[in-house]
C-alpha cells in the first residue's frame, strides 16, 4: 500500500503524464514509500511509461524498485554532515565567546591598575577622614573588580589551553602565612574561628607551582568565609603518603556555612553558575572560581571531591602531589604568631629612600607613569618616563 502522505505526489506524476500527450514516451520517474503488510515502511522509486505493444495498444507501465538502503544510507550521511557543521559552527562561536572575554577582561585590567594606582596616591596623601573613607571603598570595589576580571582572564587561558604550570622550590610556610593573611581579614569581620591544622611532618621546602597552588586553596578558603555566617572555617593539610621523592598532602577547606543541596551539586563546577540565589545574591561573586579551581588541579594531576549538607556546611577537599625540595619536616606551626611575625607584603609601603638615584621607567599608558612616578615620590629618587620602547632607549641613550 503507498503511504497516504505520499498519494498526492503520485497522482501528480500521473496527470503530469497524462496531460503531457505529446510527448508520452518519455519515462516519468517518482518516489515514494510503500507500506508492507507487515506494517513496515519502505522507500521506492517508481519509472512510469506509456508504450505501444503490439497485440495490446497502448499500455502505461511502471518498474518499481526498493531503495530503502541507499536513500537511509543517505539520510544519515546528510545527517552526519549536518551534525558536523553544527559543531563546528558552535567551536567557532566558542572560540570566539572565549577571544571576547580574554581581550575584554585584558583591556579592563589596565585601567582598573590605573585607578587602584591613582588611588593608593589618595590614600597616602589625603587626611581627610571623609576622604579616606571614600577612597577605601574606591580600592574594595577596584580589587573586587579586578580579582573578577582575573579569573575570567584564567578561565580564557584554560578554556583555549595556554594554562601552564611554572615549577619551581617554594617555601610551606610561607604560602601558609600569605593564605591566612588573605583569610583572616574577611574571618575575623564576620566573627568566625579560623583554624589552620598543619601536620608537622609535611617537607619545609616543597617544588611545584607555588601560585597555582595558593590561587587554589585561597578560592576555596575565600568561599568558606564567603559563604558562612556563623561558626568556623578549618584549613587542614596532613601527609597522606610519602613516595620516593615526592609527598601525597590530602587538602582540606571545611566550613559551618549555608552548604550546597543534592541537586545543586552537579551545577558547582559550571562557570558563571551560582547556586542559591536566595542565600548568595548579596554576596559577590562571578561563579568561575570552582571551574577554574577544578582546571587547575586537573592541570596537576588531581581532583577536587565536596562533601556537603544543606544549611549544615561543607567540606572540599584534594590531594596535592608535590616534590620534596627539602625533605626536613615544617614542625610544628603556630600559624597566628608567624602571621604576625610576616605582615602581608604587598601592604607593606616602599621604606627606603634613595635620592641621586636615577629611575627610567617605560609604560605605553601615560596614566601609569603618573601612577608609577606618584608612589615612588617618597623614595626621592629622580624619575623620568618614557611612552614607548624608542623613547627609552634614547633617554637612557643620552644619559649614558
Ligand atoms: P562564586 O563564589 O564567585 O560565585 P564559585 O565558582 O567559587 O563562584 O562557586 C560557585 C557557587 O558554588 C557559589 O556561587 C555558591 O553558590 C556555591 N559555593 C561555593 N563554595 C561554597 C561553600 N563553601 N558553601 C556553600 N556554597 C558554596
């Protein structure tokens, strides 16, 4: 039996041929499917032509031949090269979602330095309390702004595969006390305990990438503040095993924060994705922190595992191969006294003063220079700038 939807094409054929009576030789070729009585459906393709027999007159007679094969062989040819061209079309539009976001985010970063820079000058030089106040909110928003524009510019160098790891010896403590410093300051605003847990067997001197390794657990450590209220956040590292020459830290960030439901869990590691909206819409946040995380420890051969119930806490956790640059055990840590003992560097301000001393200094951003030349003010040093590499080599040329 033909298919129904196929009738209309058949009977077109067939007026077609009728109508065409001056030219009735010629072969009228139609396809279409047939139903079997078995109910399944098969593609046919039908030659219709009207002849003279002898004996019999006019005749019209079709040959009919099953070509159900070749024409679903085709069907999936077409489709697969469909699928293709899809594909490569949403490649190409990644590619390019990924090239907008590295040079957005590279272009922004340059004037937020700027305005950071131009601001710090404020800082230094304004007594105005008011003042103050206004341009300690100006540098809050330019380093959240610019942490922000940092991870996107990681998440585009992972996305496109120019992430590498820069090895190389660093020292355990000192990681340990650049991440507490970086921790405490939110902890201690929101009134939660802060423990670090070091296991004192852990190598002193450790080789591997120092600042993976600290963008790694300050994003973890930075959201189990973020995302408590009330209660404590634990940093533990402890020696999970110890190879020939390298050591396995099993790392963990353990909160008594809001925690993540069930079924939100498959959704953490999504960039741009934030769970919760209720709970964490006041809370800044881009969502790429936990991608990137993720990538990076897959950039180091390891994994990160959650553990979490709903409205209870959380806990994340990995485990950090690194060499042993110095097998000589860390011993015990008092992370609070070492913290203290070693201020944050970067806040440190320039302390010596060298005036005779000539500086050149070259930036293509003349703002930069004003902000380079503004901060080193106090060192009394002689500064001259240059706005291009030319330039430089000929004031350096004509002072030498
Ligand atoms: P961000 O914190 O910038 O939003 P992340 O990628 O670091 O981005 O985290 C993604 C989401 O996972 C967060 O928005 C939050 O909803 C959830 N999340 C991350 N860490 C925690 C945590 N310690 N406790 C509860 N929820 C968390």
């Amino acid at each position: 039996m033909v298919h129904p939807e196929d009738y209309d094409k058949i009977q077109a054929s067939i007026d077609d041929q009728i109508a065409d009576t001056g030219n009735q030789h010629n072969m009228d070729y139609v396809v279409y499917r047939i139903i079997r009585k078995d109910g399944t459906v098969r593609w046919v393709d039908d030659y219709g032509h009207f002849a003279t027999l002898p004996g019999y007159g006019e005749v019209y007679y079709v040959f009919i031949g099953d070509i159900t094969d070749t024409r679903l062989a085709a069907e999936e040819k077409e489709r697969a090269e469909g699928l293709a061209l899809a594909l490569e079309a949403a490649e190409q539009a990644n590619v390019a979602k990924i090239a907008f976001l590295s040079n957005m985010s590279h272009e922004i970063r340059t004037p937020i330095t700027a305005i950071l820079g131009m601001n710090e000058m404020i800082q230094r030089e304004a007594e105005a309390p008011g003042i103050l106040e206004y341009s300690e909110n100006i540098r809050k928003a330019g380093v959240s702004l610019l942490g922000i524009i940092s991870d996107i510019l990681d998440f585009s160098k992972i996305e496109t595969g120019r992430m590498e790891l820069q090895n190389e010896d660093y020292s355990l403590s000192s990681v340990l006390v650049d991440l507490y410093n970086l921790v405490r300051f939110r902890t201690e605003a929101k009134g939660l305990d802060l423990e670090f847990s070091i296991d004192p067997s852990l190598p002193r001197i450790l080789f591997g990438d120092e600042i993976k390794v600290k963008q790694i657990i300050s994003n973890l450590l930075t959201n189990a503040a973020k995302y408590t209220e009330k209660g404590r956040v634990v940093f533990e590292m402890k020696l999970e095993e110890k190879l020939s020459d390298s050591v396995r830290i099993a790392v963990s960030v353990t909160d008594t924060g809001i925690g993540i439901r069930k079924e939100d869990m498959e959704r953490l590691f999504e960039p741009f994705d934030r769970l919760d909206p209720k709970k964490t819409r006041s809370i800044e946040g881009s969502g790429l922190g936990l991608a990137i995380t993720r990538q990076l420890l897959s950039l180091m051969g390891s994994d990160l595992k959650v553990e979490s119930k709903y409205e209870e806490g959380s806990k994340f956790f990995f485990i950090l191969t690194q060499k042993a640059a110095v097998e000589k055990p860390i011993g015990p840590i008092d992370i609070d006294r070492l913290a203290h003992e070693n201020p944050d560097s970067s806040r440190k301000h320039a302390l010596f003063t060298a005036p005779g001393m000539k500086l050149l200094v070259e930036d293509d951003t003349p703002m930069n220079l004003q902000v380079i030349a503004g901060l080193l003010k106090r060192t009394r040093m002689h500064i001259d700038v240059a706005v291009s590499g030319e330039e430089c080599i000929k004031k350096f040329g004509a002072d030498h």
